[in-house]
C-alpha cells in the first residue's frame, strides 16, 4: 500500500491549492483531499511535504502522519485477517474497501459528496507524474541524474499536452508526442528514443496503480533509424601526453592550429582549475572511475598497503573494489598533503570541469577531425568537429576500458574493476579493441 501527496491544479482567489491524498493498493485506489490547504511555493513536491517556513506545516504534517499511521495499521490488520482465512478465501483490498475505511476514519461528508469527489476530472499527466516522482524515487533510490531526466519529460509532456489528463495518451497521443520530441524539439532519434522508454515505464506504474485504464503504450513500438554511437577516447599515448603536459599560467597566449592546419590563437584562463580537472581526468583514465565516484572518493577508502581503494557507486550502488597502478598513484601523491575536508579531490561541477577539460585538450592539440553520425526522424546528420571538442568527464571512463581491453586484460577482468554487470555495455569497446588487434596483426604484412 501506499500513500501519495500532491497539490489539485486548482487554486483559491488566495492562490492556495487543496492537498490530496492518494491511496493505493495491489491496483486498487482511492483519492481525497485532506481538509488542508497550501501556498504551492511552501510545497516540496519531493518530500511531499510543506517547505519550512509555511504558515500550516505543522498541521499539515501532523495530518499527513495520522493517515500514514492509520493506513498502514489498516493494511497489517487486513494482512492478519487474511492470514487467518483458507487460501481461496483470501482477497486483496479494493476500492470501495479504502473508501469506507477513509469515510470511517477522516471522512466529514456523506455518501454523496465522497461519490462527487470520486467523480472528479482524471488525474493530468502533470499530476499523474508527480505522484510517480515521489512515489518510485523514494522507493527505487533514484540518482540525481534518474530524477533530472523524468523532470525533463515532464517538460516535454506539459509542453506538447499542456494541461491535458492522462487518459490522452493513447495511441494516437503517443504517437503526437513523439512527432513533438522530434519535430518540435528536434531531439536525436536515440533520445527520443529514450524518452519513450522513460515515459513507458511511468505509464506502467500508472496502470499497476489504477490512474490509467487504457494500455496502448503496451504495443506502442516505433522503430527509429539511428547510426552506432561514436565511441571517443584517448589512445595511450595521448593519455601520457596529458599526464605531462606542462599547462601554461594564467594570461598566456598560445599560437595553435586547427584541424585545418590554419594558425590562431588563445589565451589562457583558470589554469589553476585546469590542472585540477587534467589530474581527476587522468585519475579516472587510469582507476575505471565515473567523475561521480572519483569526486566523491575519500582518503578513507583507500588502502595504500594493498594498493587498492573500496567505494559504492553512485550510480549502481554497487560496492567494488580497484586496484591502483603507478599512474593512479602517481596522482594520489599529488593530493596527499591537500586539505579537502576528507576527500582526494576539490569539488568541481561536471559542467565547469566538461569546459576545462575541452579547454586542456585543445592546448594539448588534439584536433584531429572526428564525424559524429545521427538522425533526427529519417533525415541523417553528419557533425564534424575536432576530437577536443567531443571530450568530458565520461571521456576518461572510456579511455580505461578501451585501453585496458587492447592491452589484453580480459574483458571480464575489466567489468570487476568497472562494475559492468552484463558484456551489453562492453560491447562498442570490445568492437574497437578487435579492429586494433587487427590494425596491429597487420603491421606484420610490412616486414
């Protein structure tokens, strides 16, 4: 069973918005308002909760505690009850078992004005998603990232349906969303692609729990033109040029090329945070670490007896453990003295440490020309820009894997250092590592 909280669209003339709850179980729900009312600038749609500093939080919490209490008490009972019963006796609860148990417990009008509410207008997507939010990222333990992309779909769905229900996502609407993420957002084929999926999933958990009754996002399968994704990263000796490359002090002016050949110049800014993004960069490249990991990766997990550091993923939550090499040592050294309260690395946004590293690399002058293939509907686009350009913090993992698997280390060596749990994700760089064993096998023919 569970207990949702959300905010009805409507509001007062004092712009308040009545609170409801949402009761669910094994696909059986009920819906109410709880007598209370809120400012929806005071409303953590997160937490489900009103914000510090609201005129009637503790009113609304205490609220929202009783029913909690009173449900879950009501559940375990009923659980017991059936317990006592022969199997084929047993029932789960329905909808009118939650709506005489709500009317029992918290309910001040009849039977007439609960049946009225009941009737209300279906729940909007907007709505519908907010309730999934807080129900599945409490639930699953959603990452920062997991939550920033059903947020974006929410954008997606309130700009293409504006304030329609979710009863318009049949497969007539389904299919107008997904002209609308093309066409209207020209989003990439595979990003469509995945927002379909992320919307699927919602849809799923709005059927299991009684918000949506038609299911023709079940057999809603469009097939999408896409190219294989460009696997970028830095081949070995690009990597060592990075660990040594001298980066120059702030002011600098430096004469470079393009990948034309053609002379310009740039001035140097933020070397001190250059080199700090170069040295987690490096430290990622040799260690298998996501920037995630690496920027939350403490003194404390790390054993330099055993040569080795333990840390759960951020991303998995997996626990794992990776060894260290002289290159990743040679980097830990660096930071030992530093004071960073506890952990190896400063703290630096993906975002700022993405725009240095693409600044590190065209100094380094890794400008060699690099095609990216995509489509957008049926209509393919080739981008072409120089191979610094196509570098970040995601950058580094990859250099790890591909490198590792062309110098021969075992493909399932390399998942236990990574956290691969199938050969799926390993797939591109294992295709790359072979057309380097063949590119190598093939300097023989010139003896």
């Amino acid at each position: 069973m569970t207990t949702s909280y959300y905010l009805e669209s409507k509001a007062d003339r004092h712009g308040h918005k009545p609170i409801s709850v949402s009761i669910s179980s094994c696909g059986a729900r009920f819906r109410a308002t709880i007598g209370a009312k809120i400012d929806p600038d005071k409303w953590s749609e997160k937490k489900q909760r009103p914000k510090k500093g609201a005129a009637n939080k503790a009113e609304i919490d205490a609220a929202i505690d009783r029913i909690n209490a009173h449900f879950n008490d009501y559940e375990k009972a009923w659980d017991f009850e059936n317990e006592k019963r022969e199997k084929k006796d047993r029932k789960p609860i329905t909808s009118d078992d939650l709506r005489q148990e709500w009317r029992k417990a918290f309910s001040r009008k009849g039977p007439k004005e609960e049946r009225a509410e009941e009737k209300q207008a279906p729940l909007t997507m907007n709505e519908a998603l907010a309730l999934f939010i807080a129900d599945q990222s409490n639930d699953k333990n959603w990452t920062v990232g997991t939550r920033r992309k059903f947020d974006q779909l929410r954008t997606n769905l309130s700009d293409c349906f504006k304030n329609a229900s979710l009863d318009a996502l049949d497969k007539k609407g389904l299919t107008r969303f997904a002209a609308f993420l093309r066409d209207k957002m020209q989003y990439k084929n595979t990003t469509t692609s995945k927002r379909l999926r992320l919307l699927k999933w919602f849809l799923r958990w709005a059927t299991a729990n009684g918000h949506l009754q038609n299911t023709d996002f079940a057999a809603f399968n469009p097939k999408f033109t896409t190219a294989a994704k460009k696997v970028v990263f830095l081949e070995w000796d690009e990597l060592m040029r990075t660990f040594d490359f001298e980066i120059p002090d702030n002011g600098t002016e430096l004469e470079l090329r393009d990948c034309s050949g053609n002379l310009y110049k740039k001035v140097v800014h933020d070397a001190a945070a250059i080199r700090r993004s170069r040295d987690i960069f490096c430290f990622c490249a040799t260690t298998s670490l996501r920037f995630s990991d690496a920027i939350n990766l403490k003194w404390a997990n790390i054993d330099l007896v055993a040569n080795s550091f333990t840390i759960t993923t951020q991303k998995t939550a997996d626990t794992i453990i990776i060894d260290l090499n002289k290159h990743s040592m040679r980097i830990l050294e660096k930071y030992r003295q530093q004071d960073n309260g506890g952990f190896v690395f400063p703290s630096i946004s993906n975002q700022r440490m993405n725009i240095y590293l693409k600044d590190l690399f065209e100094m380094i002058g890794l400008n060699q020309p690099i095609t990216d293939t995509y489509y957008i509907g049926s209509q393919r686009h080739d981008d072409t820009r120089p191979k610094y350009e196509f570098i970040g913090t995601h950058t580094a993992r990859r250099t790890f894997i591909c490198n590792a698997l062309m110098l021969g280390i075992p493909c399932d060596i390399v998942m236990k250092w990574t956290g691969h749990s199938d050969y799926k994700a390993m797939k591109p760089y294992i295709a790359i590592a072979d057309s380097a064993k063949r590119n190598a096998m093939s300097l023989f023919d010139k003896l």
